[in-house]
C-alpha cells in the first residue's frame, strides 16, 4: 500500500524553481564548454518540467523518491559538465532540500538531503582535491540543512493550521447540532407538559364538572316536595363546586411558569411558596443562597416544576407535617435546588410520601437528560426531601 506524501502548497515552489532555474542559466552557461551547452540547457529544461510535475499529497512514496532520482541525475550531469561553474549548479540543489522535507518524514528527509550532499562532495573533491573540495563543500551542506530546516518548520505550522481550521469547523458544527437538539429537547418538553396538564384537566376538573351536571340534571328533575333529595343533591353539587375550584386552582399552579417569562426563578418560586403558604397554612420557609443568575428556559423550568412538584405532594400526602424548607443555592458550576419537610406529626400521613409518582419520574428523566442529578426520598430525619442539581 502506498503512502502519500505530505505537502504545503507546491505553487511558490515552482515558481522559486523556474525563477532559480533562469539565473542558474544566465550565469551558469558561460561556464560550460561550448560543446557541451545545448545539453545543459536541455538538462535545465528538463529538471523545470520535472519541477511542474512535482509531487502532490496524493503521490504515491515510489513516484515522489523516483522525482528525487531524477533531478539528483540531472543537477549531478551539470555538475560534471560545468568544473568552474559548481557554485551555480548547486544552487538547485537547496530547492530540492526544501521539497524533501516538506514532502517526507523527517527522517527520510534527512536522508535526501545526505544524498543531495554526497552528489555534491563527490565533484568537489574531484575537482579540488579532497581537502580543498570537503571546505568548498561545508558552506553548501550546511545551507542545505539550514533551507530543508525552516521549510521543515514552516509545513509543520502550515499543517498545524489546517487542523486547526478543520477542527474548528467540526467545533462550530457540532456547537450549531447541540443547539438544535437543544430548542428540540426545549420544544418537546414544553409538548410534554401541555400534555400532561391536559391529561390532568381532563381527568380532574373535566370529571367533576360531569358529576356536577349530573347533579343539577337531578335538582331540575326532582319534584319540590322531595325537600330532602334536593337538598342532598344541592350539597353534593357545592361540593363539586369546590372540587371544581380546587382542581381549577392545581391548573393554574401547573400554568404557572409563564411568571418565569416576566420574573426571575427565585421570585417565581417565592410567589410559589406564598400561594402554598396560603393554601395549606403549612409553615414555609424559603431562602436563596449564592449570587443569583439568570437561567435559561431549559435550566429554570425543571427547577420550578421540582419545586410545585414537591409542593404539590406535600399539599396532598404530608398535610400534617409541621413545615416545610425550600433553598435555592447558586454555585460556580451548578445550581442545586432543596425541598425538604419535617417529619409528619401522623406516622400514618408519612406512609404515602413515597416519592414515586410520575410527576417526579417526569423530573428525574428531564434532570437525567440536561447531565444533572435528581433525588428524592426519606432523609436522616425522617422526613421527606427532593433535591435537584442542574450544570451551568
């Protein structure tokens, strides 16, 4: 299997090559013998086309080392054409550096620039003797190492760029996917809890406002003699009347986090605890801790509904439990929200608070959903405590 070959953009290259190549022949040629100069400058000609053709991120590791081959061939002939001219002629090799280590690892790129040296060492020393020829060699090794160096460097950062970019735009996809699925996950739970409010109106209020229908059907259908019935029916209709209020009252409680879209969250649920104060005559005690900040919908509705929830089974299971302790605590990361009431003064009122309905499973799975915790159950004073903690 072949592997490709990495490369930053090869335009500036060339266009360095082709640039490099006409000064290497304007300068270079004077120094070839006559003979020999329609062949340098076809070799010239030839090492350009090769350079057009240089290897791509896609080129095959056989084709770009047989690049490499080739125009070691062809600036090593010029070399040996040109005895006087090696200064000019070694000039193309610094471009060929900087192409093997901006297309190769670093050690095979190491290892072409050994190669581009040893080409150039041995004419040299062939022609200036070895000592003479290895000192003309060093200034040139070097600039070799030095031009394969930075253009080393330089495609590292160009590569480190392009990842980052990339990763980027993956980062800013997938923060644009995470804020659809949140209106999604928005849009749903706001579906849901129409739903169920309106299973619970129908089941409730809908229920008796049937049986007090049935009821005034029966006042208007009895004789006026029959005192007695109509007045059974007349009380049994006042108490669906106030049935009817109660259960309309509960709907309302349910509608209420539009006060979320006009109030913050704590002065919400301070409204919340009054009404229940109210309500039940059960002693409330309400408290925020930390700086209060605002939330958004998906954070601020759970905490409300845990909040009602809890109040709303309190209301119904624990009416006898001598008081009840709501907080709201605001934290660096998190907001943690505690309903907690005192042990009932009927052990029997206590036995229905287990904590399992579906309106704090409904909590639990939305709390479970934003990446929070959800707790609710007996706590170590025999009371009972819902606690909620939601990510910032």
């Amino acid at each position: 299997m072949t592997k490709p070959i990495r490369q930053a953009s090869a335009v500036p290259m060339i266009l360095a090559a082709t640039l490099l190549m006409m000064g290497v022949a304007v300068s270079g040629l004077g120094q070839v013998p006559a003979d020999w100069r329609w062949l340098a400058l076809g070799l010239m000609a030839a090492s350009t086309l090769l350079y057009a053709r240089s290897p791509g991120d896609e080129t095959p590791a056989w084709q770009a080392h047989g690049y490499f081959v080739a125009q070691t061939i062809l600036f090593g002939t010029l070399l040996a054409l040109a005895p006087t001219g090696r200064a000019q002629f070694s000039l193309p090799f610094f471009i060929l550096c900087s192409q093997a280590l901006m297309l190769f690892p670093l050690r095979t790129g190491l290892v072409w620039i050994g190669i581009f040296g040893l080409v150039t060492g041995v004419d040299f020393v062939l022609v200036s003797g070895f000592s003479t020829g290895l000192i003309e060699l060093f200034p040139f090794l070097s600039g070799y190492f030095f031009f394969g160096a930075i253009s080393y460097l330089w495609a590292q950062t160009d590569v480190a760029r392009r990842e980052s970019q990339r990763l980027l735009t993956e980062l800013q996809a997938a923060h644009a996917q995470l804020q659809r699925y949140a209106a999604r996950v928005e849009e749903l739970t706001i579906a849901e809890e129409r739903n169920r409010i309106a299973r619970e109106i129908h089941d409730t209020l809908g229920h008796t406002l049937t049986a007090l229908d049935i009821q005034l059907e029966l006042l208007v259908r009895l004789p006026s003699e029959k005192t007695a019935e109509r007045q059974q029916a007349t009380e049994r209709a006042r108490q669906l009347v106030k049935q009817g209020l109660a259960d309309a009252r509960r709907a309302v409680q349910a509608l209420r986090p539009v006060a979320l879209e006009v109030f913050s969250l704590p002065e919400a649920m301070a409204e919340l605890v009054e009404e229940f104060k109210r309500t039940t005559a059960i002693e409330s005690a309400w408290e925020v801790e930390g700086r209060a900040a605002a939330l958004p919908p998906r954070l601020a509705l759970p905490l409300y509904r845990a909040a009602q929830e809890s109040l709303t089974n309190i209301q119904r299971h624990a009416a006898t439990t001598p008081r009840v302790a709501l907080r709201l605590c605001y934290e660096p990361e998190r907001v943690r929200l505690r309903v907690q009431n005192a042990p009932p003064v009927s052990p029997a009122a206590g036995a229905s608070r287990a904590g399992s309905g579906y309106g704090l499973r409904g909590l639990r799975e939305r709390v479970e959903a934003l990446g929070g915790t959800f707790h609710a159950g007996a706590d170590d004073s025999g009371g009972f405590a819902v606690e909620m903690t939601l990510p910032l």
